[in-house]
C-alpha cells in the first residue's frame, strides 16, 4: 500500500519527489576554491552531481577532487560533501592520495565544509533547520546554489546538464486519444533522466530537454480500448518522438511465452495498420523490433495530447517548449 509523504510546492500535488538531482561537467584544472597555499581543483573532466533531497544537499565528484598541496605534504581527495539541513551538520569524505607527509586532513574537511557553507550562502538553506518541501521559492534557492558554484569557481560555465528524479505517483496518471492511450497507476514509481541543453541561465529560465530516459514499475499502453502492453523503460525525444526499449505484453499476449507472446501483440497493434509484414516469417529480435516501433507509433499522438493539455503542469515552466512540442512538431 502506498503511503504518500511530503508534497513539494513547485510540483504537482499528485507527485511525491523522493530526490532531485543536476549533474554538470567540469573541465581538468578546474578550480573550485583556494585556501592560502592549497587549492581544491578537478585533475581531468569530473562530473559534479547535486543532490536535493527533504533532508539533505549532497555534492559528490567523479571522479572526485584534488586538494592539491605543497611537497612534502601529501594530496588528498574530495569524494562529496553532505549538509544535514536538520542539524546544519556538513560530513565530508576526504581521504589521503599519496605523499610523504599526511597531516592536515582535519583542515582539508573544514575547507570542504567552507566550500558547502559558500554554496548555500545568501539562501534560506544556510540556515537550519531547513525543509526544501515546504520553501515556497525553491527554484530561487536552487538558482542561486548553482550562482555561487559558478562564481566559486571562477566563473567556470559549464554547457548543459543532466538532470535525475525519483517520483512515485500519488493518483493515475492518465491520457487518451480517441480509443488508444496510456495509464500510470497510483503508487507507481518513475526514475528518470533528462539531458538539458544551454548555459546556467538558459537552463533556469529557457530549459530545453534533448533526451529524457524513462524506468517506469508500470505505464499501460492501452489499443484499440484494451491494455495491450506494460512499458517499463522508454526514451523520449525533443519533439515527441519515442523509441521503446523494454516492454511486456498484456491481456492474452501475455499469458504466451516468448516469440509467441509478441507475436499475438504484434498482430494486436498492427491490425487494422499499414504493416504488411508476417510476424510469424520474422526472428524474434526482428518481432520485438517492430512490436516496440508500433508501440512508439500509437504512444506518441497520446503523449503530444496529454502534453499540450497540462502544459503548465509544473510551476512556472511550459512544458511544450520545455519538450519542443507544439502541435506535435519541434519548435526548436
């Protein structure tokens, strides 16, 4: 039985976040903060990940960050960095990489807590006890995290990002299009993946999505007025378009095993179409090919209609040009 937790203000209240996460590309000698002789800085391109949770900000690195210091003492490493918004308390993992001499990783720990106190400075996040569930301008707050990385860093501006979520659906979510549609069941969880095109400022306030990959624990194809299919991973493209990857049949395809199995699916989406071909003449790969195509096929017009329907679904964002949707074409 699903228990809902805490809604957060800038979604829907039928969603519940379980974490939120931005991952960027920072290029080798990246300097991300100096104390007096010691710098913290990447040593090749690293991945910086933040991650927004109801009880925490995590910065982790990967690979992770170089506190470069003077011979003879010895490197360290800065795998991440935790702030407890409850408690203010901020962990981070820093650990020695060579040299003679290993002193000063107490040091080290409280120049990574000071380089977590300036991501959060100037925000309401600084001070704890903090609930990112219950802040009502929490983009602002993210925007601003992501101001002070840039400017701590330089003014390093990285291009593009990839943005992760966990959500579990409070209330079906639902859509159709005459007889064909789709449907997520309340309590079903959704993981996904979403690339963003642009610079920091575009992506706070024009965000252009590339590519979203989708792991799904149920999303119904329904045809022709029946549950024909379970999707269970998808990728969507700018646009609208999707390319299936993973699926199970339903209903009486999915009391067969195997080829079978698609082979009656196939035949189910198919009728009444333009495909001439026998799946019962193709190899199996051949069969799950063209099963995923037709599910793609009659997916789409159902995902563009639901879209232009709740395009303003999401606080402050049009999802249409978000998704580069408008009347099923890409308006980019």
């Amino acid at each position: 039985m699903y228990s809902p937790g805490m809604a957060w203000r800038f979604l829907p209240s039928w969603l519940d976040l379980e974490s939120i996460s931005i991952s960027f590309d920072l290029p080798a000698r990246t300097v991300l903060k100096r104390a007096g002789v010691a710098s913290l800085a990447t040593s090749s391109a690293t991945a910086l990940r933040l991650t927004l949770a109801p009880s925490l900000l995590r910065v982790a690195f990967e690979p992770y960050l170089v506190i470069d210091l003077p011979p003879p003492l010895g490197d360290m490493g800065l795998q991440q960095v935790e702030y407890d918004f409850r408690s203010g308390a901020m962990s981070p993992n820093v650990f020695y990489t060579g040299g003679v001499v290993r002193v000063g990783k107490e040091s080290a720990e409280d120049e990574a807590r000071a380089f977590m106190r300036g991501l959060v400075t100037s925000t309401p996040m600084a001070i704890p006890p903090y609930d990112p569930t219950s802040d009502p301008e929490l983009v602002l707050t993210v925007r601003q995290v992501l101001s002070n990385l840039e400017s701590g860093s330089g003014g390093t501006a990285p291009r593009g990002a990839r943005l992760s979520a966990r959500v579990t659906l409070r209330e079906e979510l639902a859509g159709a299009v005459g007889r064909d549609g789709f449907r997520i069941p309340a309590g079903a969880t959704i993981a996904a993946s979403v690339d963003v095109e642009g610079t920091r400022e575009e992506i706070e306030t024009a965000p252009r999505v590339q590519r979203i990959e989708v792991d799904c624990s149920s999303a119904v194809l329904r045809k022709n007025g029946a549950d024909q299919a379970d999707l269970r991973r998808f990728v969507l493209k700018r646009g609208g378009d999707i390319a299936v990857e993973r699926v199970e049949p339903l209903g009486a395809a999915g009391q067969a095993a195997g080829v079978e199995s698609l082979v009656r699916l196939f035949g189910a989406l198919a009728a009444g179409g333009d495909v001439a071909l026998d799946p019962k003449h193709l190899g199996p790969s051949a069969v799950e090919g063209l099963v995923k195509e037709e599910i793609a096929r009659a997916l789409r017009p159902v995902l563009v209609d639901w879209v232009q329907q709740n395009a303003q679904v999401i606080e402050g964002m049009d999802l249409r040009k978000v998704l580069g949707i408008e009347g099923g074409q890409d308006v980019a």
